[in-house]
C-alpha cells in the first residue's frame, strides 16, 4: 500500500524543527513490510518556501498529500497543530473519500472518542504507542480488512464508535528498528532552514515517567511505566546518525535520562570509549538526579546543555502539582552544572489555579535567584491543559479562552494572525482543543500572567541582581514590581500595548529604578545603586563587537606603541566593593547594608562570554589614557607624577610596559600600533 506520513504545518520563529522521529519510526517499520512509504514534514517546507503560509495553506497541504497518491494517509498529532490536521483531513477526504486517514499522538490518544465522534473525515485514532499497531493496521487495510481486533485503535464502524483494547506497551525498545533517516530530507537542510550552527538528530533514549504531576501527558501516556533503549543500542545509533547522515549533535529525547544513574554512567563511558564524545548532546535531567561527579561524567562524554524542570519556588504548588523535588539544592546544582561547562536551561510555570500572588512571587524570586548565578537560559510558562492529565480532568469544565500560552502557539498562518476557521474550530470544541485554553487562578489576571510569562525572562537574563534587591528594599511583590514597571515603560514610550525589549531594559530600567528612589523612603540598601550600574556596565559593554582587528600591528610594545583600550572594554568606578557583593549574592547572602569601600571595576565582552576584572587606581587611569593616540613613553610620562613613588622614569617606563604586556594578555587592549620605524 502507498502510505503518506504527515508532519502538519507548524511554525514558530522561536523554535527550530527537528526530523519527525516519531514519523520516521513508523515510516521504518511501515516499509520493512513491504509497503510503500512517503514522509510529508510541512514544518520544514514553510521554513523553505516550499509551502506557502496564507489563508489557503490546508488546501495547498491536502493537495500535496494527494500529489503522493496515498491509500492511507497518517498524522502526528501534537497539541499546537490538532486543529491543522482536522482541517486538513477533511479537505482531503472532500477530493478522495475512499481514502484511509488515521491519527496518532498524545493529543489525539486521550481525546480518541470526542475525534472520531466529531469529525467523520477521521476513520481510526492510534492510542499510545503506535509502532506495531501501526503496522498492524496497514497489513490489515492490505489485506481487506478493517480496523477490528487490533488492539490500540479506536475507530467509528457504521455509526458506532469502537474502542479496541488497549495495546501491551513494547518490553524491550531495542526490538525497535533503527529509524532510518533517509525517509526524510537530509540533516543539512534542517541545520540551514533554520539558521542553526550543526545538524542535530534526535536520539530517543527512553519511553515513560513514573511521576505524577498533574500537568504532564507523558506519565499517562506511557502508562507510568519506564523502559529504555539499551546503551549499546544507543551508542550504535550515534554511530549510525554521525557516519551515515552527518548527524553533528544529538538531542536526547527521555524526560527521565539521569533517574537511573547506572545507566548514564555506562552510557558515557561507552562514548567515550568510542570517540564519540566530540559530538555534543543535549539533556535533560531532574535536580535530584545528578551531582557534580555525574555532571563531570556527563561533560567528558559531550553533554552541552540540559533542561531542569523547576516548576515552582512555592512548596505549596509543588504540592498541588504533586512535584516531589527539593528546591533547596537549586542553587548547588546550577553552580555544579555551570562549573562543569554545561549551560542549563531552567523551567519555571507560573499561574495554576490554586495559586495565590505569594506562590507566584515565590517563583519569581526563584527565577531571580537562579538569574544572580548566571549561565543559565530561563523558560518562563504558564500552565498548558493537556488531555488525559489530572488537570484536565479537574478544571476541564471551567476552561476559558484569553490568552495564547507558548503551547499554542504556531498556527499563526495568515500575516501573523491565526486563521479565523481555526479560531472558529478552537471555540467549538474545548475538550478536543483543551491546550489553546485557560483556567483563571486566585493570584493574578490571565493578562498579566501573559505578561510576566512573556517578558520577565529579560529581567531574569539582564536584571536579575538589581530586581530582587529592589524588591526586598521596597519590600514590594516582585508580580507587582514588574507589572509596574512595564506600565511606566508603556507611559514613557507613549505605546498603546505594552511591550519589553532588552534594549528597552538597557535604556530605561535606571532611570525606572531612580524614579523608584525619589519616591520612596528605603531605609539602608546604599549598594543598590552601584548594583544597578555594575549590571547596566554589563549590558553596555556587551554593545560593542568583540572581533574588531587590525592590521599592521606589534604584539610587543615599545616605546612607540600607541595602545589602544578595545570598545568592547568598559571602565567603571563604584562606591562599594562590588565583587564581594555580588560572590554574597551568589551565595544567596542579602545583605542591607555594606561599607564604603570604593573599587574599579574592568568590563569585558568577547565571544559572547562577559568578564569582570577589578584593578586599583593606576589601572584605571592607564587604561583610560590608551586611545589610540598616545605611545608608552608619553603615557608614562603623564602617570609619573602620580603613581612613581620616587621611582627612576626609565624604571618607571619599564613598569607601564609590564602593565601594558598584563592588559594586553587579560584582552583589553588592541595589539600594539607603531608610530613609526623602531
């Protein structure tokens, strides 16, 4: 039989898309039995051109599918693009009604009735696992048969709507083939559709989550059972993806991947052992699963980056989402993972609807604490209604639509804007399209919940020291905090809606923050205002392009160099000693108040990395006299007066020289520029 695998139309300039494994495991075991088998991923054909996005987008997707002249025509079924797939089934099955459209995913397995109830262009839903169901359905269609007594389906047969048995999960992964990439276009055009450094290939390492948090599909799904691939198995595929498709990273795609920590451990040695540790992966992992020996393990094995699941900075919502983890060691982690060379990403939800402001706040200040460590990218969300979950099943009856959370997202198909039929679709079917839906909480408005969702990140990346200092000082809500300040932003830059850029943060929080200070009475907190000006010099700095070169140039100075200081360089004096600060900081120590103790502190920005330096009085003056315009000796001769201590000027001469040859290693000066011949 012809079948067609369809990957439905998503886009999301945020996000990068990856090969459908999920497709591709079907497509795999599909053809090894002899049928015909075409992969359509519509996601990489926006990024391409090849599909155009607009109004008629679902007849141009029907007509492309039809264009491979399927008998049976299969979708991955996700949360953001179920809508997508209904619309463009049922423009299939108007031009070919005899052909055979089937549905799969989390999305589709817990709403399997309401579907194939709803919309008659829908013949059969796949239910959880779906490699030998699959299969078994398309040997069945093979062969004149319908869709009875293979368990995992549910289907609609004359007018009643048949749910088969649920399908025994497969014991041992391995069993499954090796996913054979060539049903999907090459690695490479992924990497540049998507302007992305390497070509990634996701590596599926596991299946299922023994936990029960209330929001998460994939423990349900999985039927709260854990298996994964044997590390063999695994590192063999690596192989395979690097050699044979050119694969350059992995994402490993197992909520679970650290929670036994036998078999990371074997996984990274076998890695190692085979070389393939020059190829980064990505992770991810759950704080009390890891320490700083896996961590290291994991580095010397390639591991880049990994996703924390936080959730909440209040004990009383970890609770209510049934999240057994300790917050507690947050900080000892990031530091572990951030030493270790591996950048986290840390993922915090905001605005269940138990929630009070306080637990909010909590998680705000979570956020803000974990910013203070640096190194780390944060994800901000707010709850997403997933079907089969226990807060579908609790709130599924109180959902209300207002704002678009980051799950709904990339249906956006007409100039920007989502397509009015699928809006009219959405509004119609609640239960069937819960994730574009919300349930109003006790602490905050859905609207600024959208708000804090949507542009605190910022804050976390570039104010985080500032913020929460401001908050303790002020004794103020961090939620209100920043509702306020986006508000004054609004007035000041006379906007109709609201909005946040980093440059917005760069140019405006000072001046927010001293508006703040004429208007308030705080009581100690003399550091804040250096606290802001030591992050604003960051930012700043960070304007200036690192890789400015010259020609010509002397690495060794002489008495005719005319150094000059790079503008990726900042300068900058503070009244208290910033770096002890900002270690206290670190440390999670809040202190009131700290002593006058004046330092000069260096900015550095190359290679995307910021480095912070403190010098004493003569740095800061030599530094500032390297322009580009004046030579050594005169520099010199200049800092005499005041930094020679009697010293002989040819002496003196020779210590500006060292100076010059120390800034110059630390890459705060430009390599040395002649006045003329030595």
């Amino acid at each position: 039989m012809n079948v067609t695998l369809v990957f439905p139309p998503f886009y999301l300039e945020s996000m990068y898309n990856l090969p459908p494994l999920g497709l591709i495991n079907l497509g795999t075991i599909t053809a090894m039995s002899g049928h015909s088998v075409s992969i359509l991923d519509f996601v990489l054909q926006i990024r391409t051109r090849q599909l155009r996005t607009g109004k008629y987008i679902y007849d141009d997707c029907a007509g492309m599918i039809l264009e491979e002249d399927p008998d049976v025509i299969g979708f991955s079924a996700q949360c953001t693009t179920y809508p997508a797939i209904i619309k463009i089934a049922c423009k299939i099955k108007e031009r070919r009604p005899r052909v055979k459209i089937v549905v799969g995913g989390h999305n589709a397995s817990f709403v399997d009735r309401e579907t194939i109830s709803a919309f008659p262009c829908i013949d059969t839903v796949i239910r959880s696992e779906g490699e030998i169901t699959f299969r078994e359905l398309i040997n069945s269609y093979e062969n004149g048969r319908d869709e009875t007594g293979i368990a995992g389906l549910t289907f609609r047969k004359g007018e009643t709507i048949v749910r088969n048995c649920d399908r025994r999960l497969i014991d041992d992964l391995d069993d499954i083939p090796i996913a054979d990439y060539s049903l999907v276009p090459p690695l490479t055009e992924y990497r540049d559709a998507c302007e992305l450094p390497r070509s990634i290939a996701i590596l599926e390492v596991g299946r299922g989550c023994p936990h029960r948090c209330v929001y998460c599909s994939e423990s349900v799904m999985w039927q709260r059972r854990t298996r994964m691939f044997s590390v063999e198995r695994l590192v063999r595929e690596m192989h395979h993806l690097h050699e044979a498709h050119g694969a350059q990273c992995f994402l490993l795609a197992y909520d679970q991947f650290t929670a036994n920590r036998n078999f990371v451990e074997n996984f990274c040695r076998l890695v190692i052992q085979d070389k393939l540790n020059q190829l980064p992966w990505y992770c991810i992992s759950r704080l009390d699963t890891v320490d700083r020996s896996l961590l290291s393990l994991m580095r010397e094995a390639g591991c880049e980056s990994m996703c924390y699941g936080i959730d909440s900075g209040s004990r009383k919502t970890l609770e209510f989402i049934r999240k057994n983890i300790d917050v507690e060691i947050l900080h000892r982690r990031i530091i572990e993972t951030t030493d270790e060379g591996i950048v986290p990403t840390l993922s915090f939800v905001i605005g269940f609807p138990e929630e009070e402001k306080a637990d909010i706040d909590a998680t705000l200040i979570l956020s803000l604490k974990t910013g203070i460590q640096g190194n780390a990218n944060p994800l901000l969300q707010m709850p997403t209604v997933l079907p089969g979950t226990d807060l579908f099943f609790r709130y599924k009856d109180k959902l209300v639509r207002h704002v678009d959370t980051y799950f709904s997202l990339g249906l956006e198909f007409d100039e920007g804007r989502r397509l009015q039929s699928d809006d009219k679709l959405i509004n119609a079917y609640p239960i069937l399209f819960s994730s574009f839906y919300n349930i109003d909480g006790k602490g905050l408005s859905l609207s600024e919940l959208n708000l804090i969702t949507t542009f605190f990140p910022l804050i976390i990346d570039l104010y985080p020291k500032s913020f929460l200092l401001l908050c303790m000082a002020l004794k103020e809500s961090v939620s209100d905090l920043f509702l306020s300040f986006l508000n004054w932003l609004k007035n000041r830059k006379r906007k109709q809606s609201i909005s946040l850029t980093a440059a917005d943060c760069y140019m405006h929080f000072t001046d927010f923050f001293e508006c703040l200070l004429r208007k308030s009475e705080i009581s100690g907190w003399g550091h804040l205002t250096d606290i802001v000006k030591y992050e604003t010099s960051s930012l700043k700095v960070g304007e200036f392009s690192p890789k400015n070169k010259r020609s010509n140039t002397d690495l060794y100075p002489t008495e005719k160099s005319r150094p000059e200081r790079k503008k990726n360089v900042l300068v900058a004096g503070f009244e208290h000693n910033i770096p002890t600060i900002v270690e206290d900081l670190k440390a999670g120590v809040f202190s009131q108040e700290y002593p006058v103790d004046p330092v000069w502190i260096v900015f550095l920005h190359e290679d995307d990395e910021l480095e912070v330096i403190e010098i004493n009085d003569f740095g800061k003056d030599f530094l500032n006299l390297c322009d580009g315009s004046t030579n050594i000796r005169d520099i010199a001769n200049m800092l005499y007066p005041l930094y020679s201590q009697d010293m002989d000027a040819d002496d003196f001469v020779k210590e500006c020289k060292e100076a010059l040859a120390m800034l110059s290693d630390l890459k705060l000066l430009h390599p040395a520029l002649e006045t003329g011949p030595k």
